[in-house]
C-alpha cells in the first residue's frame, strides 16, 4: 500500500468497505474502475478495457471507465445483472484542494433499492425481500426505497419452503437479504433464485430483534409497533428492521419518505401460490419473459403508474371478504354506467405523473427540474378529480377517494412556487442549468445575464460608473496580468472614489 499513489490508496480503502459491490470511482470527468471490477465492467457494458500504472502486487493495473454524465445509461445495465454498485465521489471541488482530492462512497445502489427513475423499465414495483425466522416461523418484509411502501408479515413455514417462494412469486422482489443462517440453507436459496431474485448475506445483528424493533421505533418516530399491526410478530419486525437498515446503509441516508409500516394477513386474501401464479399468467407469460399473454396485460388499461402497480396489487391479492367485493363492484358499476364521469376522471388522470417515486426522489435529493413541473402538473389535477367525485348519488368508495384527495387542497402554495420558479421546459440534467424562470430571482437573473452578455454587461458597468463618478473618459479594459480593470487618465485621479483600489500606475493612467 505504500507504494501506491494517494488516490488508488483512496480506491483500495473503498474496496474494502464495500468488497462486494463494484466500485465507480470518480476521477475528473469519468468514473474509473481498477483491477477485478475493471475486467467485470468492461466485459458487462463491453467497453474498453486497458491498464494504467500498477496493483498493490506490482502488477499492470486493469482500468475501465465511463464519462460522469453516462452514468444514466451505463449503471441501470449493470443493477440489471444483479450487481451492487458503490459510487465513490468527489467530496471537495479539485481547484481547491490542497494535495489529493478528497473521496467518499456516497451510495450503493443494489436491484433491490434503486431509486433512480432510468433503473426502471415499468411502473412496477421494485421490491427489496427481507427474511428472518426461527422455530417454524418466518417473518417477511417487502420495502420499496423508489415508492416509500413498506410491508411485513409473519406465518408458519418449513424446508422446501413452499410459503416463502409464493409469498416471493407474488410480490415479485429484485433482491432478497438473509441472515447468515439462512443464507446457508441451500432449500431456501434454491428457491429464491429459481424467480431469479439477487440474494445476499447480511450481518446478523441487523435482524436482532430488539435492535430492529428500536430501530423501527425510531425511524417512524413511536413509542411502539402495536399500531402498525406489529405486536406478537417478532420474526416481522425482525425482517423489517433488517430491510430498513439495508436500505438507510446503502443510500446513506435516513429514508424519510418511508412513512408506515403495515402488517398483512394472508386471510385477508386469497392466496395464490408460485405454481397457481404461473399456470394462470396473471401477471408474466408461462413461457418467456414477456407479460403480452398475461392477465395484467389485458385489464391494465389504468392512466397513472400509481394505478398500474395497485392493479397488479388486487390482481396478485384477491379479495375474500365479501363486504369488500362489492364495494369495489359498486364503485366499478357507478364508473361502467355514467360515461362523463369516468371519460372526466381518466382525462384529469392522464396528466397525473408517478407521483409516489417522484416524491422518493426529491427527498432523496435525487431529482430533477423536470421531476418538479411533473409534481406541478399533478397536483394541479386533484381539485379537478375532486370536483368530477362530488354529488349525493356518489358510492361510498368513491366517496372515500373523494375524502382522501381533499388534503392535497392544501397544496396549492406548492404548485405556485414550482410555477413562478421552474421553466415549463427544463432540461434533463440539473447540470444544464436553465432551470429556473427569469424575474423569480434578482441575483440569479443579474449572473445569468453577466455570463450569457458579458460584453454588453461591462459597457454598462463602464457607463454606470461613469456617470457614478463623473469621469467621462472612464473605461474598462482586460489583461492576463489583472483580469478587468478600471482605467482613469492622471487628469482624472482627483475624482477617483475611495472604493477603488489602486493595481498599475501607468505614464499617463493608472488602473
């Protein structure tokens, strides 16, 4: 190690934290990738790979590397093949620096808690499975970092683990984390990833389960779980501690969106195994990948993200309380039988965008101009759905969605700051500036115009200051030496303020 440079000893100690996620290590304008996690990059993305000085064993260093801003194209390829990723940034502007730039992971994106809207090819949910047990029963916890959902449930199991691996079928996770013990039974990680779900180890102190019923208590901010449905359900709150700390220690932040915890019940539903799942294609082919046969396929004609997911939800969970069937069949009768409410419904729908996942992203501080005008345009759709539920005549499921949108009224004052600031067309990247509409700050539209009319910028500073200090043949002028510089004739030094600083004498001027 000491004959490493100081910036590969950077890499090497990141390495180590994180030996089992590739290591994206910025460097300038890419991020760069060395040794083994070199070769599986380049030969995953089938980019170039080529060496630059040597490893700790003296040996030619492998290195691959993608420029900063394809990040976007080249990461969701490599979440896909299941790998975990740590992104090692810059901490400190390189200008400034004294010595070698500091450097830090900042996150480690995993399939299961990706957040990032380009690592996700629908509106699906994006799963990470947590599963904890003993003695015949076992507690599983569904979290999803991109939406804020979180669930768990407790029930009885055994080897080959049939309850498992439906539970798993129907929720469909990216990834699934284990303690130690479980991770080394081979029945169950047969069975995990014959659905083609990443498993991986996880330390076993994090499904304690008093450290993960404190960590739940804090997180959600209760003195106990009992209102969440909790209670008497160790092996659930186990899970679920475990999942919430997976997921805060690869974002490296506290996940704020992640507002509930809610318990079900398999009696609640009808539960529908692996197998049954399958025959029946309710959501995936029997043969291939696709969903163009599936039963999902065919009813999902739903105008927002957030509908998709919950169909696939009640498709996946069928419903056996028979109160609950028929209040979702008055409210489908009611859409079926009254032609403008349900053609007034679907177009204020249409312009209502993944909310759920934009709002992961904002708090995450992960989003994008475009995120905000998408949030502005959906708000600004809710007072109109309300308006559309309004009427005695109404069932009482719509009438408890009409209930449940009159909250967002309040967010008024939201749509009005995102439309007095943000342009109607932002760019893509934050990078790109452009974000914000003239006349919403002063500051910012006086810099924008010094960098976009520089020229035009300094003759009216040159006649500002004219004028300011009566010297007519005040001018502005540029060297390499002082950069721009105030010129005044020797006639003139009499009526030179005391602002100025003095920094060239000249024969007949000074600067």
């Amino acid at each position: 190690m000491n004959k490493l440079t100081p910036a590969m000893k950077q890499y090497y100690e990141a390495k180590q934290q994180h030996s089992d996620a590739l290591i994206f290590f910025r460097m300038g304008d890419f991020y760069e990738s060395f040794g083994e996690d070199a070769k599986t990059i380049a030969q995953e993305l089938e980019i170039t790979l080529t060496t630059r000085g040597k490893d700790r064993d003296g040996e030619k260093m492998p290195l691959a590397g993608i420029p900063y801003h394809a990040i976007d194209n080249y990461l969701p390829r490599l979440i896909k093949k299941g790998y975990k990723v740590a992104i090692c940034e810059q901490l400190e502007d390189p200008k400034k620096a004294k010595g070698v730039v500091k450097r830090g992971v900042v996150r480690v994106v995993t399939p299961g808690t990706a957040i990032d809207s380009s690592m996700f090819t629908d509106s699906s949910n994006n799963y990470l499975m947590s599963v904890a047990g003993g003695d015949g029963n076992y507690g599983i916890s569904f979290l999803d970092v991109s939406t804020g959902e979180f669930l768990t449930t407790q029930f009885a199991d055994a080897p080959p683990y049939d309850r498992i691996a439906s539970e798993a079928a129907r929720m469909r996770p990216s990834e699934c984390i284990l303690p130690p013990e479980l991770y080394s039974d081979i029945h169950i990680i047969d069975r995990l990833k014959e659905l083609k779900i990443v498993v991986h180890e996880f330390g076993e102190e994090a499904f304690d389960i008093p450290a993960s019923e404190k960590r739940l208590r804090e997180h959600f901010r209760v003195s106990t779980l009992e209102g969440m449905g909790c209670d008497g359900l160790p092996y659930a709150v186990s899970s679920a501690g475990a999942a919430l700390d997976y997921a805060v220690s690869t974002q490296m932040r506290e996940l704020g969106h992640v507002s509930e915890l809610k318990t079900y019940s398999d009696s609640e539903f009808m539960v529908l195994d692996s197998i049954t799942l399958r025959n029946l294609e309710i959501v995936k082919n029997v043969r291939g990948e696709g969903n163009d046969t599936s039963i999902l396929k065919v009813l999902d004609d739903t105008k927002t993200p957030m509908g998709g997911r919950l169909l696939q939800k009640w498709l996946l969970k069928p419903l056996i309380d028979v109160d609950a069937i028929n209040s979702r069949l008055d409210a489908v009768e009611a859409l079926a039988n009254d032609t403008m409410l349900r053609f007034d419904i679907r177009s204020h729908l249409s312009f209502v965008k993944d909310i759920e996942r934009m709002i992961g992203r904002i708090m995450y501080g992960n989003s994008n101009a475009r995120d905000l005008v998408a949030l502005k345009l959906s708000l600004e759709s809710v007072p109109l759905i309300t308006e559309s539920l309004e009427g005695d005549d109404i069932c009482e499921m719509l009438k408890g969605i009409r209930g449940g949108l009159l909250g967002f009224d309040q967010l008024d004052s939201i749509v009005d700051l995102i439309d007095s600031s943000i342009v109607e067309e932002p760019p893509v990247s934050v990078r790109e500036g452009g974000m914000i509409k003239a006349g919403y700050d002063e500051a910012l539209d006086e810099l924008k115009e010094m960098s976009s009319g520089g020229k035009s910028w300094i003759a009216s500073f040159q006649q500002k200051e004219r004028d300011r200090t009566g010297i007519k043949s005040l001018k502005v002028g540029y060297n390499k030496v002082f950069g721009y510089y105030i010129e005044v004739t020797k006639a003139n030094i009499s009526q030179v303020p005391n602002d100025y600083i003095r920094k060239q004498t000249m024969r007949n001027a000074e600067r």
